[in-house]
C-alpha cells in the first residue's frame, strides 16, 4: 500500500473514533458510537498489516495468532462480566494499555534498527525522550491501575482466594481496602521519586543506557503505586477517569516510537478526553485535581455517628407503595446497590407501575454514581428506561423540594446531607443530590452500614425518612406487586 492511501485509511480511522467519541456522550447514540469506534479499530488494524515493510508468512502468523489470543480472551470476559465489575475491569485494561507502552519502549531499546531511530550509530534524540516519556507514563498507568482495579475489587473470587498464602493474602487486602494508605511525608516521597525519574530521563536521554533505563522504569512502577493508595474510596470514579487519560497519553508514546499515525491520534484523543472528563468530575465532586492525583485527600472520618444513639425508622415495601401511588411525583436515584443487585430491569416496572397510575417519576443522576463515569445511564439503558426522564445533578436538584417521594437504590455518599452540613466531614464540599428536601424518602438499602467513603449518612436518621432494608431487586420488586397486585 501507498503512503498516500496508507494516510488517507488513517485519516478515515481517526474520523470514525472522533465521530465514537461523539456518539458515546449521550445514551440514545451510545450503540452508533460504539460501531464507529469498531469500524475505525478494524480499519487502522488492516491499514498497518497493509504497509508492513517486507512482511513474511511468519510475521502475518504471528500477528494474527496474538489477535486471537487477545480477541478470544476479550471475548470471553465480556461474555462474563457483571455490570457491577465494569469498573475494575476498565482499571485493568488501562494497566495493559501502560504494560504495552513500556514492552515498546524495551523493544525499541534492544532492537532500535528495527525502529529505525537510529542516525549515524545513536539513537535519535527524540526518539530516546518519547522512549523515556512513553515508559513513565505507560509504568504508572500500569501499576497505578492495578492498585485502582484492587480497590475497586476489594476481595479475589473466592476459588483465587483459597488457594493464597494467608500472609500474602493478607498484604494484597491492605491495597484492595477502599480505605485511603496514607504513608508519612508521602508528598515528599512521591516529590522525590519524580524528581529522580526526571533527572533518570535525562541521564537515559545522553547514555541509551539499559541500566538506567530499566531503574527508571522501576520508579515509575513504584510511583504509580504511591500516586493511588492514599486516595480513598470515594474519589475512585476521578481515578479510574484519570488513569483513562494516561492510558491514552501512553498509548501516544507508542505511537511516536513505532512512527505509527493512527495511535498518536487515537492516543491523544482519549488522553485529552480523558483528562476533560477527570476535570469535569472534580468540579462535579468539589474536589482539586491537583490535590487527588497527590493523594491529598483521604481520611474518611468516623464510619459511624458519634452523637449518641440514632434510631431509623424501617418501614415496607407496603407503605412505599401506598405513598408513592398516591404521589403527584416521585423521584428514583439509582446507586450503586442498584448495580450491585441488577435491580435495573425491577426499576423499570416500578417506573411503568407508577407512570400508569399517573405519577411523574423522574430519574436523578449524579455524576459519580457508581464505581465509574455514566455507570448509571447505562444500566438505565440497558432496562430501556426513556432517555428524557433521566436527568443530570444540576437539572434536577431543584425538584426534590417539590417531589412528593424520593426512591433511593442505594446511593450512599451522593445523597449525604454532610457534605453541605458537615465542615470536618472528608465529603464536604462535594454537591450532592438534595434527596432530604422530598416530603418523603424511601432508602433502599440492606444495612445502615456507611458507603464507599466509609462515613455515616445522616440522612438515614431524618424524620421524612424510611428504610427499605433489604435487596434492592427484591424490595422494589415487592413494591411493585403492591402497586399492582
């Protein structure tokens, strides 16, 4: 293949991932963004077998045998994942994206020929900086990822889990608790360990020393861990977007060093996305980027209420039933329980039960909602609840003072009245959904145990409140038989 066609393929590829990145900003064209990005991948892929220079039958088989390799396992962990892991799973594939970026950089290192970086016996200098730059990145990407997947995990399944040493075992639920790690002067530490990868790069960047070059790729790995275990539970679903953008940023350096078009462009697209997004969600949760990517917030407080004994009032999925067909509008806030028990398609009832009984029910979602970004929309999506009952923080917080019930799944920390009330609460500052303004508010929940951020949720104990304990797919299911018995 041409040059020129070779550039005119990648050009269309970098559309179609443009027009995917579009399609994915809102649920009703999410599928249509989805095969843009599909058709693009598939395009770049044979674009580059295309203008392989002088390939071999070996070089195709190769290349082809590690396509199914990596398809077929893909494909088997989509056939199997549960919604509720998605996260996780995202935090893996980031590491593999950062593991791949440092095995490039390695192989241009031992064989930089093949690369075709090298000009009168050295090594180009640019091609030593993205080498470097690409290494950093892609190491922290990887283990910063990996301590991101433990915490989002929190335990191995259970046939893994029995087959750990207790002491090891013991070692990994310390960085898979959501509780923040927070290590003496970690800000100075981490402050060093950058400022020695730096000064490792350039010593790399005037030797091409393997030496060097492996000892600062250690760093990173080593930074990538200590960037992300003093960051909480709570600030999970800004790493997770985080780590996206690094991904993409080494995804990039790949790109450089392989001379390759197509991952510069598809690299600096979700690099740049990525760290749009992570912006948007830090002025969504009140919180510095700066100061969470330093691990600058953390400590999650008390778990439980310190100002003697409160009683919450338990109440039936009888009594929901009976206030909230009886409601002009009821308000749903799905949360993580939801996920957690696949009580979307049960949701779904409860909004056709309630809308044929006359009921305005509107869906409220906060931006963290969940373990990642629009974790929520899409299982609103999958039970094919209606794209314009589904409303944004700031389009609805306004409407709770004027619903007559909210119904809450689970969503613990967006709905906590401390992050307004509370000056020494870790949340404060964080907007929040106004769920205590309703005239009702039923929380479905199994226990008064606190949320992700490990803190006491007020709410629980208001008197316009009552808990719903128990499985959210059962209880709203057996609201939805009182209904409509």
């Amino acid at each position: 293949m041409s040059a020129n066609l070779a550039a005119l393929g990648y050009l269309i590829a970098a559309v179609c991932f443009i027009l995917a990145l579009r399609g994915l900003s809102h649920p009703s064209t999410a599928r249509q963004g989805n095969l843009y990005g599909m058709a693009g991948m598939a395009l770049a892929v044979l674009v580059t077998l295309l203008v392989l220079p002088a390939p071999s039958v070996g070089t195709y088989f190769l290349i082809l045998l590690g396509v199914a390799a990596g398809g077929g396992i893909g494909y088997a962990i989509a056939r199997r994942i549960q919604m509720t892991a998605m996260p996780q799973l995202v935090a893996a594939f980031h590491s593999l994206v950062g593991l791949a970026a440092v095995f490039v950089a390695s192989a241009a290192l031992l064989d930089p020929e093949a690369y075709h970086i090298v000009v009168d016996g050295r090594i180009k200098t640019a091609s030593l900086l993205e080498m470097g730059l690409g290494t950093i990145i892609g190491a922290v990407t990887f283990t910063g990822s990996i301590i991101a997947w433990g915490k989002l995990q929190a335990r191995f399944p259970k046939p893994i889990e029995e087959k750990i040493p207790e002491p090891v075992l013991a070692v990994f639920r310390l960085f898979m608790s959501s509780k923040p790690i927070l290590l003496p002067a970690r800000h100075v530490i981490n402050l060093a360990i950058g400022a020695g990868i730096l000064l490792l790069l350039l010593i790399f960047m005037g030797t091409e020393s393997g030496f060097v070059f492996l000892l600062m790729t250690l760093l990173a790995f080593a930074l990538g861990v200590l960037l992300i275990i003093p960051i909480g539970g709570a600030d999970m679903p800004v790493v997770i977007s985080m780590l996206n953008s690094y991904s993409g940023w080494a995804a990039a350096g790949i790109g450089f060093t392989l001379n390759n078009p197509m991952l510069i462009i598809t690299g600096a697209l979700v690099g740049s996305s990525g760290a749009i997004l992570s912006y948007i969600m830090c002025k969504a949760m009140n919180r510095s980027f700066v100061s969470v990517i330093l691990g600058g917030f953390g400590e999650t407080g008390a778990a439980a209420a310190e100002e003697g004994e409160k009683v919450a009032k338990a109440g039936s999925p009888e009594d929901a039933a009976f206030i909230m067909e009886n409601a002009q509008k009821v308000i749903i806030v799905p949360g993580y329980g939801m996920a957690v028990a696949q009580a979307q398609h049960a949701v779904r009832e409860l909004y056709d039960a309630l809308t044929k009984k006359g009921v305005e029910v509107k869906f409220a979602i906060h931006p963290v909602a969940g373990r990642m970004p629009g974790h929520m929309n899409v299982l609103l999506a999958e039970a094919n609840i209606p794209y314009d009952v589904v409303f944004e923080l700031e389009e609805i917080n306004n409407e709770f003072q004027t619903a007559d019930a909210a119904y809450v799944i689970g969503a613990n920390d967006i709905t906590n009245p401390s992050a307004k009330e509370d000056t020494d609460s870790p949340i404060y500052g964080m907007p929040i959904l106004d769920v205590e303004k309703a005239k009702a508010v039923f929380f479905v929940k199994r226990s008064l145990a606190p949320g992700y951020a490990g803190i006491d949720n007020p709410l629980f104990y208001r008197d316009n409140t009552m808990m719903l304990f128990g499985d959210a797919k059962k209880i709203t299911e057996e609201v939805v038989r009182a209904l409509d018995p």
